[in-house]
C-alpha cells in the first residue's frame, strides 16, 4: 500500500468521525469498506512514513545544531 492510499483511508475515517452527528452510519460504512487487512497495512504505512519524517528531522536538527555551534 502506498502511503498516499493509506493517508486517504485514514482522512475518510476521520472525516466520518468529524461528521457522525449528522451521517451517524457512515463510520461503520468506512471501517467496513475495508477489509482488516488492509486497516492493518494502513497503520504500518503511516507509521513507516511518521518513522521517516523522525529520522529526517532529527537529521536536520543535527545540522541547525551543528551550524549554530560554527557562528
């Protein structure tokens, strides 16, 4: 799965949470669209990807890091 059809699967829930006041189904609608399976590999998608974004940022806290020490 990419990460692009696991952020989507994620926004569809969230926007049916967001909205469950006045579509009350629709959650059940959207967990049920998906097979566990593919919820499962939604996780390890977005978390792969949130793993990713860590390692960037500490790479990049490391270099303004090293730049504030040099000036």
């Amino acid at each position: 799965m990419t990460y692009f059809e696991a952020e989507s699967m994620r926004q569809e829930f969230i926007v049916a949470m967001q909205y469950r006041d006045m579509f009350p189904e629709r959650m059940n609608e959207v967990a049920m669209k998906y097979n566990a399976d593919q919820w499962v590999e939604c996780g390890k998608t977005i978390l792969e990807k949130i793993e990713e974004q860590k390692i960037t940022l500490f790479e990049l806290l490391g270099l303004v890091e090293l730049i504030r020490k040099a000036a």
